[in-house]
C-alpha cells in the first residue's frame, strides 16, 4: 500500500506567507561547469590533459602546469571527511533562516579538497564519505558528504531535502491524464506518496481506458483541462494554482510526420499548440502562483516539470514538425527556468527517446516503457537534477549532443537513431 | 458487383435530381409574382413587436464548450472553437475589448455547403461564398423525433416516418429544410451529447432511403438536426457511407447541424433564416440560425 506522508498543520492565515531567500548565486563561467554537470545528476571535476591533476575550484588554467587543456570528467566523489563545524551565524538571509547548518571539508581521493554539506547520515569527522554535487534552491552546483556505504536519500536530511523536490507529501498537477505516460506518472506520484494529485483531462467525451482506475485512487482527483484553451487553464489556474507544489507538463501532442507526409500545416500548429502554446498558457497561469507560495513552508510550492523529448536537441525528420514543437517548448522552458529560478523553484525537463506508445509504434526498439519514464520523473523530483535523459536512446543522443551537435543534426536529419 | 451497381444507380440519382434541382430554380425566379411592398415588410416587423410572430433562436453558443466532431486521431483534425484575448481595456488596448477566435468551417452550429462532400464538389454555387441567397430564407417541415431518440440513440429516420408526418401535415414543400428534431440538444454534458463508445458514436439521423427519399420526391433544400453531423452517429457503416452528406450535397443540397430549440417549432409554418458566413470556397460555416414563427 503507498504510503501518505502526514499532512503538516495548515497554516495560520493571519501570519504573512514567507517570502524565498536563496543561496549565493554568482558563479563564474567556468565555475557554471560544475552546475552544468550537477543539473544531469553528475559530480565532474576539471582535469588537466596534460598533466593529468584534477583541480578545484574550477579556473581558466591547470594550477599545476598552467595548461589551459583542462576537461570536466565525472568523479566518483570517494574521499574524507577532514574536519567539520556547524554554522550559527551568517549574514546571508538563506542560510540565516536555516541555521544551524552542518558543514565540512573534505579531502578527496582524486586529490582535492573541497567545502561540503554533511548528510545527517554523516558520522563526526574524521571519517570516510561520498560527495555528491546537487543543485541548491539558487539552481548553482553544491556538494552534499553523504555516508560512504549505501544511497541515503537526500530528503531523508531535513536541510537537504530542499536540494530536491520530492513528491512525498506533496500537492501535485499532472496536466493530462489521458496519455500513458500522464497515467504512469500517476501511478508513480501515488507510490512516491504524493498527499494530492489533479489530473487533468480534455475533451472528456473521449473515453481512454485507465483513467477510471486512476479517478479510483483517494489521492486523485479527475479536473477539466484543456491547454489548447487559455480560459480552461486559467480557470483550473483560479481554482486550485494557490494549492498546487509541483507541476507536472504531460500534454503532449504527437504526430509522425515529416515535412512532406503531411500537406498543410494544420497537425503542425495543432503540435504546436499543445506542445509550445500549452506550456506558454500554463507557465502564464501557474507560474506566478507557485513564485507566490515558493516558501511557503511547509508545504511550499518547489518544481515544474516539463516532458520534452531527445528530439528537441536535434530534429528527427521522421517526425519533424513534433520535433521543431519540442524544441519550442524547450527553448520556452528555459525562459520559464530562468523566471523561476528567481523564486528558488526548479523546473526539470525530461527528454525521452522513442516512447513504447501508439505514436511510436513503428520505431525500433529500445523504446522506453510509459512506466520506466514515469519512474524516472519521479527519480528526478527526489534527487537534485534539471535535465533527464531517460533510456538508452535518451543518453545516446545527449552523448552524441554533448560531443558534437552539428554531427548530431546531421544523423538525426538521415532518420539515423 | 452489387456494390458497382450500387454506385452507378447513385451517379443516376444524382444527374436526375440536379436536372430537377435546376427546374425549381427556375419556378423559384418565376416572374409575375406578387411583389411585396414596404409596407408588407413593416407589418413583418410590427407583429415580431406585437407579439404577431415571434422568434426562436436555434443556435448553440459557440464556446470552447462546445463538443466538435471526434475523427481518428491520425485523421485530419476540425478545431474546436478558441477564443484569445487582443485587449481588454488594458495595456494591450486602453479602451476596448476584443478577441481573436478561431475554429473549423464545422464548428457549433453550423452550415454544410455542397462542397464539403465529394459527391458535390463538381456542383455550380457549392460554396458558401455562391450558395444563392435566396436560400438563406425557407420554411422549415419538423419532424419530431424526439420520443424515438431517447429510446434508442442510433434511432434512423425512414421514408415511412416521413409519410405518416405528411398525412398529418400534408407533403413537404420542395426548396423546404427538412429538420429532424430529436432533443438531442438537450443533452448539455457533452459526453451525453457526443455519446461515444468503443464502437463510435451514438446518435440519431436518417437512414440512406429517407435521404434518398427527400431528395428525389420531395427535393428539399436541406436536412437539419440538432446533432454533430447531418448524419447518424453509425452512418459511417451504412451504404453509401454518411448517406445524408452523400445525396444530399450531391444533389446540392444542405445541412444544417447542432441545432437547438427545435422543440419550440410548429410542425409547419416557420420559416428558417440561414446564411452562412461569405468564405472564399468555404466547404461550411457557423453561423446564427433563427426561425420566425407564427403566433406568440
């Protein structure tokens, strides 16, 4: 049976809600490489390739041998807890509201030593432990000591559980149930022990099988939403935008055609419609809503999460015109990012490869299963990332992406994936 | 075989009822007839204020409420009716309010122009920018349904229904809409009204021979129902398929659909107001339907 976290007290509404603080932000560019890592769930390091030292914190140049040949390689984060101390004061508002706070310095394996968050899982320095890099509620790169052995999670730490969004106890949207993701998602928020969730549903007339078993589950509750109509998104955002924590974007239109198997433009905009004007509508209707109750503790509203596709990174033709509305909302969901990052909330994009659904019936395999998708979604809200890429496609392309995306274009554009 | 014979004896329909069709034109241009006055027109509009005649509105609301037709999902798509905000008295547009709306030909309640079906795409005025405007105007024969149709949502209209109607109220007048009235636009949950199952849908229309029928013996100007489509919600599975779309626009007829307030029409004696928006080549349109009906 999932298990409900205990609803905290309700809040005294007399009292003014909290306004979000967040952590220092400022980072140098190539400081931003570690974020850049900790956003796909990965503790990189720069390394030196010509003399091979591993260095921190991030510079221009090797501080060994002045190469400027330096790369960033993932660590396994191995090392020690030298020495550790608890902060009782500080001048910065975050960690002001937050104190006491436990910190430590860490001399790593690979030679460095580094200033870390201890998990409360962290016996007293000297000891052995991991480092993790995680994004803090400002979105930059922190590192987290957790106990050597074992995978503690971060939200069993009472301060850390901020680094991530677990749905546990949480009020959630998923904004179209009727797709066998939106259901799995479901399904797997219920596991995660989610205290609430809305389930969006268009056009209700048709019918879709396994909605009904979702409208059974006591945390569910089947809404009217239509992100094609800006009025039915803003009256779900009126009724509920105060209420929801996370948000979940699973509408999602898909069509297989490329440029010329389809004469017109009307599947196109339709695509474009749900997929680039849908997350438009819903960001205009909810975002300023879950800013306003970002800190509003304890149960504040903390992520959005957008289900992209690998194909927004480069456009497989076979499907292009869904591919060019991935994209879109991509490039959308960064402006979104940026907006909320300001309010210390996350937004996760999850880019999947070929879904096992009716759309992606005639593409190879592998192809992602709905509930592998969902599970991952919900491995990204308990952890501390920005970007998924879920499956073997998924990081086959982000790979391929990473190293060189004009190659990328060009393999995808040959339908080659 | 069956089938081609099928298809050569409709093609045979078809020609014999547009000669006919163009025989009623004719008479409708006839010369002689008495002209109206002015004044005949303002005693029109002194018994719509008196109380004389009235009107009855028989449109549906356009809203993003409202249901469109459901085809499958790799199928070319209607869009239902959107409505977007340009301004509303505010930084966008300081002193007026404004929309921008957008939706399919078939949308709400709507006009079917002979072009919208491929048995009437070859037709001369099949379009809702050439539709004759002296069609825009007609009396309406209503044929109440509605008992049946709630008994059995695939109820089909047949040439026997038709029948027993005109015995009661004599023949249906050629270049007359032909309204099917069902309630079905009541229903105002649109799952109740789209009534959808894993075999289609379910709603009442008439069957292929009543269509037949209509056209060729009484050559009618339209067919009107208060469902989503002109025909019923299985008549992809009848012979021909959609039967009303078919012989109908083949013979240059009309549909009008999703109508409402057919219940507060006589049998006979409306007349129905129906023009469609001017859209270049327009295969339909939604438009504002009214009947004006005699007495209070």
């Amino acid at each position: 049976m999932p298990e409900r976290a205990a609803r905290p007290q309700p809040k005294n509404p007399i009292l003014r809600t909290r306004q979000p603080t967040l952590p220092p932000a400022s980072r140098s560019r190539v400081a931003l490489g570690l974020t850049a890592a900790a956003a796909r769930g990965c503790f990189a390091l720069q390394v030196c390739r010509d003399c091979g030292a591993v260095q921190y914190p991030p510079r221009e140049v090797c501080g060994a041998c002045l190469s400027h040949r330096l790369i960033w390689r993932p660590q396994d984060g191995k090392g020690a807890l030298i020495t550790e101390t608890t902060l009782r004061t500080a001048q910065e508002l975050y960690f002001r509201e937050r104190l006491p706070w436990r910190v430590g310095i860490v001399r790593l394996d690979a030679g460095v030593n580094l200033i870390a968050y201890l998990h409360a899982g962290v016996g007293a320095a000297p000891c052995r432990v991991r480092v993790e890099a995680a994004l803090d509620r400002a979105g930059q790169a922190a590192f987290v000591a957790i106990p050597e052995k074992g995978r503690p999670d971060l939200s069993d730490d009472p301060k850390l559980r901020e680094f991530t969004c677990d749905p546990r106890g949480r009020k959630i949207l998923v904004t179209d149930g009727k797709t066998s993701v939106g259901q799995a998602i479901v399904q797997a928020l219920v596991k995660a022990g989610a205290d609430k969730i809305w389930i969006g549903e268009a056009e209700p007339w048709k019918k879709i099988s396994g909605l009904e078993a979702l409208r059974a589950l006591p945390q569910a509750t089947v809404i009217p939403l239509d992100v094609t109509d800006g009025g039915s998104v803003q009256e779900l955002a009126g009724e509920i935008g105060g209420k929801v924590d996370i948000l979940i974007n699973t509408a999602d239109y898909h069509r297989t055609f490329s440029i010329n198997s389809r004469r017109g433009v009307e599947t196109a905009q339709l695509e474009m419609d749900v997929n680039y004007f849908g997350l438009l509508r819903l960001s205009q209707a909810f975002a300023p809503m879950l800013k306003a109750r970002a800190a509003d503790q304890p149960s504040n509203a903390i992520a959005w999460v957008n289900l992209l596709s690998i194909f927004a990174l480069a456009n497989y033709s076979p499907h292009g015109t869904y591919s060019a509305s991935k994209a879109a909302a991509f490039s959308l969901s960064q402006a979104l990012r940026a907006e909320l990052r300001a309010a210390g909330l996350r937004v996760i994009n999850i880019f999947p490869g070929p879904i096992d659904d009716e759309w992606d019936q005639l593409e190879m395999p592998p192809k992602l299963s709905p509930a592998s998708l969902a599970t991952a979604t919900v491995e990204a809200l308990k952890g501390s990332v920005e970007d998924v890429y879920p499956g073997d496609v998924a990081q086959d392309w982000v790979a391929r992406h990473l190293d060189n995306p004009k190659a990328l274009e060009r393999e995808a554009g040959e339908g080659a994936r | 075989m069956k089938a081609a014979k099928n298809a050569r004896s409709r093609k045979k329909t078809l020609s014999r009822t547009m000669r006919k069709k163009s025989r009623v034109t004719e008479r409708h241009a006839k010369k002689g007839a008495p002209v109206p006055s002015a004044n005949d027109l303002h005693a029109v509009l002194r018994a719509a204020a008196t109380g004389g005649i009235h009107l009855v509105d028989l449109t549906q609301t356009l809203s993003s409420d409202f249901p469109p037709i459901v085809l499958p999902p790799e199928m070319g798509q209607s869009r239902p009716f959107r409505m977007e905000e340009i301004s509303r008295y505010d930084e966008r547009g300081p002193a007026w309010y404004w929309n921008n709306v957008s939706f399919g030909e078939h949308t709400g309640t709507h006009f079917d122009a002979p072009i919208h079906w491929i048995s009437g795409r070859d037709l001369p005025h099949n379009t809702t920018d050439t539709v004759p405007i002296g069609h825009f105007i007609a009396p309406a024969c209503v044929i109440d349904c509605s008992t049946e149709a709630k008994k059995d949502a695939d109820f089909l209209l047949t040439v026997e229904r038709i029948k027993a109607w005109e015995k009661q109220h004599g023949r249906v007048p050629a270049l007359s809409w032909v309204l099917m009235r069902t309630d079905w636009s009541k229903r105002i949950d649109p799952v109740a009204y789209q009534n959808l199952d894993a075999t289609g849908q379910h709603t009442p229309g008439p069957d292929p021979d009543c269509v037949r029928f209509l056209v060729e013996e009484r050559d009618v100007l339209g067919f009107g129902t208060e469902t989503i489509g002109t025909d019923a919600g299985q008549a992809a599975h009848f012979s021909p398929p959609y039967p009303c779309h078919y012989y109908m626009h083949g013979a240059g007829k009309y549909g009008l659909q999703c109508l409402c307030n057919l219940d507060r029409l006589p049998a006979t004696g409306a007349l129905i107001v129906a023009a469609p928006l001017k859209i270049r080549r327009g295969s339909g349109s939604p438009l504002r339907v009214f009947a004006i009906v005699p007495g209070r």
